[in-house]
C-alpha cells in the first residue's frame, strides 16, 4: 500500500459549485488525524470505525476516504504522524551541544516522560506489531523519520569514544533500543506489573527513579569495556 499521498491543493467540493479553501482543509485533515488516533488507538486497526471518526468529526465518510483513500491508509496516516510528533521533538532537544554523558541523560529522561505523556503513541504501536509492523514496513515516511534518532545517538556514541569514555563497539541501534524498551514497558504494562508486585510505576517518585535507573543503565553499557567487564575510569 502507497503512503498516504498528501492532499492537493483543490479539495472534493463538499456541495456542487464549492470548493473548500486551503486552510480549511488543513484544519479538517489534521482534526481526522487526532480523532482517528484516539480510535485506532482504543480499538486497534480492526476495531476502529470509519464511521465512529466521521460522526467525531462531523466529516462526511467520502472526505475522510477522499484525504486518505481507506481506513488502511488513514491508520498508516495516523502512524506517521505519531512517529514524526516525537522525532520532531528530539530534533529540538539540542543534543549535539551536550557532553556525551550529558545527552545521554537528557535523551533518556526525554524519552520516558514522552512515552509517559503519550500512551496513546504506545497503544498505536504495540497495535503495529500486532499487525508485524507491516504497514510501518511499507512506509518510506516513518522509516526516513526513524533515522533521525539513530543519527543523533551515533553522534553522541562517536564524542563519548573519541573522549574515551564510551566502548568502542557500541551500536546506536541498540542503545536506541535499550531507551525505548524500558520506557515503553512502563507504560505498556504498568496495570499488571503494578497489580503483580503490587508498584504503582506511575508514581512521580517511581517515574523519578526510573529515570535515574534508565540512564544509569545506559551509561553503564556504554561505560563498560568490551572485553574486562571493567568500567571505564575517565573523569567525570
């Protein structure tokens, strides 16, 4: 399935002998957007109904399906705009003028309070790997706005081993990965974690403490040497 095209400049007119105006269609197309995601995100891909998001919007079915073509691609639609909201965001965090161990910190700590902030942004993606990430697959969107976080660590990795504070065989794919899993599984499963061992995870102290424990962690691989298991000892 094609991205979601981007809608052109002339919009379906809504009656014979009218057109809606730019702006006007922005504003329609982006309100589909935040009513869709609440549904997709509460009732997944199958659950979600076109006509639920077009009585929300007080949008005719015909303008939703003329924006994206099918419900297939308003959900592609709504999971590329999740994804470019949060690398948005970490474009702005000013990385590059950190220390290494500094951006790492800040990185992490934005991380968790973003997947905190966002459950829906969780729900739409665990949803997507019900569906084996198929239609992220097929995006060329998200997979281009997925590389912007892995530049923005690999820069960091690069400083912190040219410091010789950073393992030389760290891989910024896999300190992506060990950020976004531990701040995704506190949100993701925080009802049976909490209801099993009895942890309210999303306590401000919990969150306060998770955020010490995830940039420790980080630190600590990327801190270690690859063969001793001996922490680096460079000044801090």
């Amino acid at each position: 399935m094609p991205t979601t095209p981007a809608p052109s400049t002339k919009e379906a007119p809504a009656r014979a002998g009218t057109r809606v105006r730019r702006p006007d269609a922005d504003r329609t197309r982006q309100e589909i957007l935040e009513v869709a995601r609440e549904e997709f995100a509460l009732n997944g891909l199958s659950g979600a109904r076109v006509d639920a998001i077009a009585a929300r919007t007080k949008t005719a079915k015909r303008m939703i399906y003329y924006y994206f073509g099918s419900k297939d691609g308003l959900y592609l639609a709504v999971l590329e705009d999740a994804y470019s909201r949060i690398r948005a965001i970490e474009q702005d965090l000013d990385l590059h003028a950190l220390p290494p161990r500094e951006a790492i910190r800040r990185i992490a700590d934005f991380t968790l309070d973003y997947h905190d902030a966002h459950p829906d942004f969780v729900r739409l993606v665990s949803i997507e790997n019900i569906h084996h990430g198929s239609y992220v697959a097929k995006s060329e969107a998200i997979q281009n706005l997925n590389v912007t976080i892995i530049d923005l660590l690999a820069d960091i990795v690069r400083r912190g081993q040219q410091e010789g504070i950073f393992r030389k065989d760290a891989d910024p794919v896999d300190v992506h990965m060990l950020i976004s899993s531990f701040s995704f599984y506190r949100v993701s499963n925080r009802h049976t974690f909490g209801r099993l061992f009895r942890r309210d995870v999303a306590s401000p102290e919990s969150k306060r403490l998770h955020k010490r424990m995830l940039a420790d962690a980080v630190l600590g691989y990327l801190e270690m040497r690859e063969s001793s298991g001996e922490t680096r000892t460079a000044p801090r």
